[in-house]
C-alpha cells in the first residue's frame, strides 16, 4: 500500500443535490475523527456535520469509512457525501490537505485498487469504461468485463497454456522420452483446442472493442442529394439544416447515435463538387478530411439520377483504399414505380467498397432501419441478446499476438524442436498476462490511468 493519502472530488464537476469528496490511504481513522468529529463505525453511513480547522462547520452530510482491506482500494477509504456545491466539496478537499492528504492523480483510486490487489488490469479499465460508455449495450458490456467476465476467459486460456508448459517442461527434464511423452499427453490435440479457444475470445474481444471505441460514419455525396435529411432521420432528430438551396453545408456536423447498441458518430459533410466558392472550397476539404478519418461511408447518390453509376463511381474516387463504403439510394419517394427502385449491386472497381444498393427515403424513413442494420454489418458487429465484455484495441493486440506464438509453437511440435515449443508457449503466456496486467510495463500503466477522471 500507499504511503500517501490522496483526496479528490469524486462527483462530476458542477452544482448537485449531493457531491461526494474520497480520500484514501492509511491509518485514516484521525483525519476521519478531525473532519466529522466524532470516530466512525467501518461501513455504516453516519449523519455528521463536516469540520474545519477552526472547528466551523464546513457542511452537514453523510460520512462512510471503509477498513482496509474491505475497500475499493484496498486501503482505507473515506467518503463525504455533501451537497453538491462546488464551494462545499472544494472546502472538504482543502481540509483534507491541511490533514496530510494530497491531490489525487487521475485514475489514482482506481489504480490503487488494481495495484492492491482489488481488480486486476481489465477490470480496472472496465471502471473508466463504464463512466464513457455512449450506448445502454457498452454500459452493460463494460460492467460485465468489471465482473470479471473478460478476465475469466483470459485465466481459462492461461491454464490451458500452463498445462502444456508444464508437460512440455517435464518432457525437457526427460529427454529420452520425448516423442512419446507428447504424444502420450495429446499436445497437439491440446495445442489446437487451445487455438480455437483463442479465436472465439479474439472475436468476442473485437466485438467488445467495437463497442468501446463506436465508429466514425461519413455521410458523402454531391450537393442536393440528402445527407443532411438523411443525418436528421438517423439522430431522430433536426442536427443539421436542411434546404433546397445546393451547398447548405458548408462545415461537417456530427450526431452520435446507437446503431443496434453500437456507439456511432454520425458526420454529415459539404457536398463534393467543383466550386469557385471559397467557403465551399474550405468545407469540401472539411469533407476529404472526414472521408480519410471515417471508419465507414455512406456514398449518396439521388434516386432519380439518370447517371447513378457514374455518379457513385465519381465518388468513389474520394475514398482511401481500406476504407469501407455502403451504395445508399436517397428520394425512392420521389420515384413513379416500385421497380425503380429495385436495380442490382453496382459492381465497383474500388476493392474495398461494400456495394450493397440500399434504396432510402431520408424523408419518408423508407429504408432507414435497413440502413442501420447495413452499418452495423459493414463493421462486423453483432448484436447478441447475451450481450459480451468489453475490450480494448490494446487487448485485441496481444490476443492476436498469442495468437501468432501458439501457430510458431505448433510448428515447432510438428520438428519436435521442443525447446523452441516451450518458448513461444511462455511468450503467449507472457502476451496473455500483458491483458490482465500480470505482465505489464510501469508505462503503460501510466498511459491507461492518465485517461482516467479525476476521483476514479
């Protein structure tokens, strides 16, 4: 444990009815005494007025005193819930300081916990997801992998992984009776059960840092064709202006949406064409730059187009080489026929392009949940009823790259280079541990804690 007592205010900026200021560290029991003056029972909430140092009543609320290790982070932990005025929480945090205690650092409660013993790496992360989640499904995600459901499947690839070590180690002490060793204790069989334990966790950990991380949508199409109507009918609400007049928008703007529980930021942009106009100019860049920075695009072309080919193969000009991209057909209510609207897949040159031919109607909604479920289909996300963890790209790195150290281990079984097999059998245990943070560097546990809020 900490030496140091930190404090900070652990309720969001602003004026509440209630704000709550921590403190942790050891041996809190006086400066509990000093500020609520009177001793607290551990775990039962007291009714007490708050204390300076002058003995004036800084406030009147609630007081918990939580025993280590009985503790969020595993020391001793003090909580004051008063009202939520910044004056008030501000006063209580100076108090604490006159009493030994310091600024906390952003995330240091949290990294406490993980470094006491409390949470392990996933978990610890899980708190500041949970705290930015965008979607009720990466709320309930993020709470599952706080539960540990995410750390389970990793301890379960673990104990696979030190089974084969320890058979593999056992047969290096034995050297004369390597072969049947092996073979006795079904390493391959082992080895490739274990792989497709692997890839069932790498893709629920894809779908969990999908989740996470949500994706950047960019509507993209020439002037006139409905992508402000369009952003408007996804948000559910008028984001942006919407008039007849070509060239309304001239500066990208963005809506986050839940697409089917995915967190999505929806970027309408100036519409591509060639323009003397010098604000117009400087928003079609706005627009290359979104298109360049985007996860997926939304090319919209007018139903009505007697060049919709040509009109989507201009546009995919626009596109990075892996970025993906969705044919959306807007104003089929403009359309005289059903069959108009039913033309085939346009077979692109464009290799990444997702060329489905979704006809819309932004005005009407004819279409629109199609759409969303296009979007979500594009990026390979799932909705599961049973829900998953989340995850993080870092955690998707060191998944895949365990990944690579079992396929070099099998191969080393195959030659029987059984030293070289239990090397990159302990190098994709080591990856494992860099998830739990079992095995971690001190910098990047700075680099996830810093991320943290203030008070966590």
């Amino acid at each position: 444990m900490s030496a140091e007592t930190i404090v900070a205010i652990a309720t969001p900026p602003g004026r509440g009815g209630v704000g709550i200021v921590r403190v942790s560290g050891s041996s809190l029991e006086s400066l509990a005494t000093s500020i609520c003056g009177k001793a607290l029972i551990a775990r039962i909430a007291t009714h007490t007025q708050f204390r300076g140092a002058n003995n004036d009543i800084i406030d009147d609320g609630i007081a918990l005193f939580f025993k280590a290790p009985a503790s969020f982070t595993g020391e001793d932990v003090l909580e004051l819930h008063a009202h939520g005025s910044p004056i008030v929480l501000q006063a209580l945090v100076r108090r604490a300081i006159e009493l030994g205690a310091r600024h906390a650092e952003p995330g240091e409660f949290t990294k406490r916990a993980y470094l006491n013993g409390k949470l392990d790496l996933t978990q610890a992360e899980a708190v500041a997801d949970i705290i930015d989640a965008a979607t009720e499904s990466a709320a309930r995600a993020a709470v599952r992998s706080l539960s540990g459901e995410f750390s389970k499947h990793i301890q379960t690839l673990q104990d696979r992984l030190i089974r084969l070590r320890m058979f593999v180690e056992a047969t290096l002490d034995f050297p004369e009776e390597d072969v049947e060793f092996i073979e006795q204790e079904k390493a391959r069989e082992q080895l490739a059960s274990t792989r497709a334990a692997l890839e069932s966790v790498i893709a629920q950990a894809a779908q969990g840092q999908l989740l996470h991380d949500g994706i950047r949508v960019v509507l993209a199409g020439a002037p006139n064709v409905g992508k402000s109507s369009l952003l408007n009918a996804l948000a559910g609400e008028d984001v942006a202006i919407v008039t007849p007049i070509a060239g309304t928008t001239r500066d990208t703007v963005r809506a986050r949406v839940s697409v089917n529980g995915l967190p999505v930021e929806f970027i309408d942009t100036a519409g591509l064409r060639d323009t003397d106009d010098p604000v117009e100019k400087i928003g079609i860049e706005r627009t290359r730059a979104a298109i360049a920075d985007a996860d997926l695009a939304l090319l919209l072309v007018d139903a009505k187009s007697a060049s919709v080919a040509a009109d989507i193969a201009k546009l995919a000009e626009e596109l990075p080489n892996s970025l993906r991209a969705i044919i959306v057909r807007n104003k089929i209510d403009t359309l005289s026929n059903r069959r108009e609207t039913e033309t085939s897949d346009i077979d692109m040159p464009h290799s990444s392009l997702v060329t489905r031919n979704l006809p819309i109607s932004a005005k009407t909604g004819a279409g629109i949940e199609t759409l969303r479920n296009a979007i979500a289909q594009a990026v390979g996300y799932e909705h599961r009823e049973g829900g998953t963890f989340s995850a993080r790209e870092r955690h998707v790195t060191a998944l895949k790259k365990t990944l690579t150290h079992i396929d070099a281990a099998k191969q080393h079984l195959d030659h029987i280079a059984l030293e070289l097999f239990a090397e990159e059998l302990r190098l994709a245990h080591e990856s494992l541990g860099e998830i739990t943070g079992e095995f971690t560097a001190d910098d990047l546990l700075g680099e996830i804690f810093s991320r943290f809020c203030i008070g966590k």
